[in-house]
C-alpha cells in the first residue's frame, strides 16, 4: 500500500519525538512492505520564527495533499510572557484544525499494568481503567468570535457557539464508536449554566434513541472531573465539548501515569491528523528525555485510522508494551531507583523489536 504523510514536528520536543514516531512508521512500512512517502512541513513558534505564520499555506497545502498527518507539538513560553504578541504558535493548531474539518479528536485513555505504580492514584482504582474520550475541536469557546480585549484592555471575552449541525456530526459519531465497544455514552456538559451545553443535551435526546442498544448518561463536567479520578473504570465512551474535552483528557493522563503516554487522531472532512495530546514542553527540548510513547502510539492510530491497517497498529502497540515490560522507559515513568533511557533509547528499541 502507498502511504503519504505530512511530518509536523512543530516546536520544543516535537522534533526528537516525531524523529522516532517517524523511525517506527519507517520500520512498519518496511516490514509489511508498505511504500512510505513522507514531506516535512513547519508550523507552531518554528514556522513564526521563519515565515511569519503559525500554519502557513504551504504547510496547509502539504497536509491537503496528504492521507495522514504527522504532528509533533506546538508553543513557547516567549508567547506567554508577551500579552502584545499579534500571533501565537497555537493558532496555528487551531487553524490547522479548522482548515482541514478536523471536527472529532479521539483520545484512548488506557491503564497500562506495568505502570500502575505510576498514577499516583490508588493501583485498584486505575486498574482496567480503559476509556475514550471524544473531543469537539471545531467548534466552542477556541473559536467562537467575538474574542478580544476591551480599548482599554481592562476587559476580556471569549464566546462559546455551537450549532446544532455541530452536535449532531460529534454525538453521532460517539454512538457509532460506542457501539464498537462496551455501549456505554457519557454525555458531559454543564447544562445548569450554559446555554450550548443545553443544546448539546436537547440534541443528544434526539439521537439517543437511534442506538437503542447504547446505554446514555448525561453528567455535568464539574462531577465528571471527579469521577474520572474516584472510578475511572465506570467509563467507556465520553462525549465532550471542545475545552472540557482538553481539560478533562489531561486529567485523563494522571490515571495512566503520564501525560507521555496519551496518542490522539484527529479525524474530519480532508485528511486526518495524528499527534501526542500533551504540548511541547520547551524547557526539555534537545535533551533528548521526552517520551515518545505518546507519539508512537499517535502513529500506531495513523496506520489504523487512516489506513486501516490493524496489524501493523498492534505491532506498534506490542513493541510498546513490550519496551515497558522491558524496562527500557524514559524517566517519567521509569520505576524508582531503576536506570531510565533517553527518547532516543526507547526509540531504537521499538525498532529493533519491530525489525526481529
Ligand atoms: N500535541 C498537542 C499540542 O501541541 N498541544 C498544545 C496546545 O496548545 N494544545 C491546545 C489544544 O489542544 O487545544
């Protein structure tokens, strides 16, 4: 099979983790003997630092043309310590989504044994925990407009929209996922004080009864938040505005044991864009100590979103598994005392792994 992909990798860590995501999709391809073609483009700080725009056209123009994206991460702190900065490395994320119909951002949130040490969480509450997160990313308080600051600058606003054609494309799309799993839809909002949570509700009544088989809960996201962490296990699919959704699936992180370890897929109407939900943690970059596992496992949903190639994805995920089981782990999730390996490391040895 032909396999075009865009490469991003974007700011801070985003190359070192996308060299070895890239490393591994290399090695999958020549395993199964897949025809790997890939193009590098810019985006985030690095692409204001050279062309002025956090996602140019020709980088939006690459992932066009592209079955599959690649992304690393975006940001920098420079942008955060000046209010006056006209554009910032995350409106190229958000134009890169909006731009390419990125509607429905996936987010498996899975315990994995070896690591239940790890969550800081109790091991018999985190055990089995294994849920999926569906995250609105078109829509919501990121781009509803007006946004901006007073004259005077004493005042600030976001506005949070959605339509009902919004609604109905997410919640749909989280029934038909439910359904491919354990039939069990949480639907978390707050609609006590928001007028477009009470529209996600209204319509959400409407489509339920299309999956009879689903079971449908509605839960308020303050309450959400908590049970996430007192009984991670009672979830199987959540459905979820674009802001709760972000919140919430860091918090996700904390059940795993590291925010190194949650992949993404970004799904919608032109291509599909593959990438590790945390940022790009500047103060780590070129040291060669971020783990990639998140990113490895955002390639491993590449090949079976994308191209629905599942064995090729389970390789990736057993190599995974097994450089844990192997001790061979980068220091964030490294078990105390034990000697921990740089990104790089625990890159060559899912190669290695995947090539026997
Ligand atoms: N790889 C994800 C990434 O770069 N995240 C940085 C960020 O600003 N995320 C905001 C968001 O996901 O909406």
């Amino acid at each position: 099979m032909k396999l075009n992909i865009a490469v991003l990798p974007g700011d801070g860590i985003g190359p070192e983790i996308i060299s070895v995501a890239l490393d591994v999709t290399k090695a999958i391809c020549d395993k199964f003997k897949h025809n790997l073609s890939f193009e590098y483009g810019i985006c985030g700080a690095d692409a204001i630092d050279k062309v002025g725009n956090p996602y140019p056209d020709e980088t939006h123009e690459l992932c066009m043309r592209s079955d599959a994206v690649l992304f690393g991460a975006v940001g920098h702190p420079r942008f955060d310590n000046d209010p006056s900065a006209k554009v910032r490395p995350e409106q190229g994320l958000l134009a890169m989504r909006k731009k390419l119909g990125l509607y429905a951002n996936i987010r498996p949130v899975v315990t994995f044994e070896t690591l239940i040490h790890k969550s800081p969480l109790r091991a018999d509450l985190v055990k089995g925990a294994d849920f999926m997160c569906i995250r609105e990313l078109t829509g919501g308080l990121y781009f509803g407009r007006p946004q901006g600051r007073s004259e005077d600058g004493n005042v600030a606003y976001d506005t949070c929209v959605y339509s009902r054609d919004e609604v109905v494309r997410i919640v749909t799309l989280a029934y038909e996922y439910a359904m491919k799993r354990r039939k069990k839809l949480t639907i978390v909002d707050k609609a006590n004080v928001l007028a477009t949570s009470r529209l996600w509700r209204e319509v959400s009544k409407e489509i339920a009864p299309k999956f009879p088989e689903v079971e449908t809960e509605f839960m308020f996201v303050d309450n959400a938040a908590m049970r996430m962490i007192q009984w991670p296990t009672s979830f199987d699919v959540i459905v979820t505005e674009n802001m709760f959704g972000d919140i919430l699936t860091d918090e996700g992180s904390v059940i795993t044991g590291s925010m190194g370890l949650l992949p993404s897929a970004s799904i919608g109407t032109y291509t599909s864009v593959f990438e590790p939900i945390h940022g790009s943690w500047p103060q780590a970059a070129g040291q060669n100590i971020a783990n990639p596992l998140a990113t490895v496992l955002s390639a491993a949903m590449m090949f079976e979103y994308a191209f629905n190639l599942k064995d090729e994805a389970s390789l990736i995920r057993g190599a995974v598994d097994a450089s844990m089981n192997a001790n061979v782990r980068t220091a964030d999730i490294q078990i105390d005392g034990e000697k921990s390996f740089s990104t790089s490391e625990v890159g060559n040895w899912i190669v290695d792994f995947i090539n026997k």
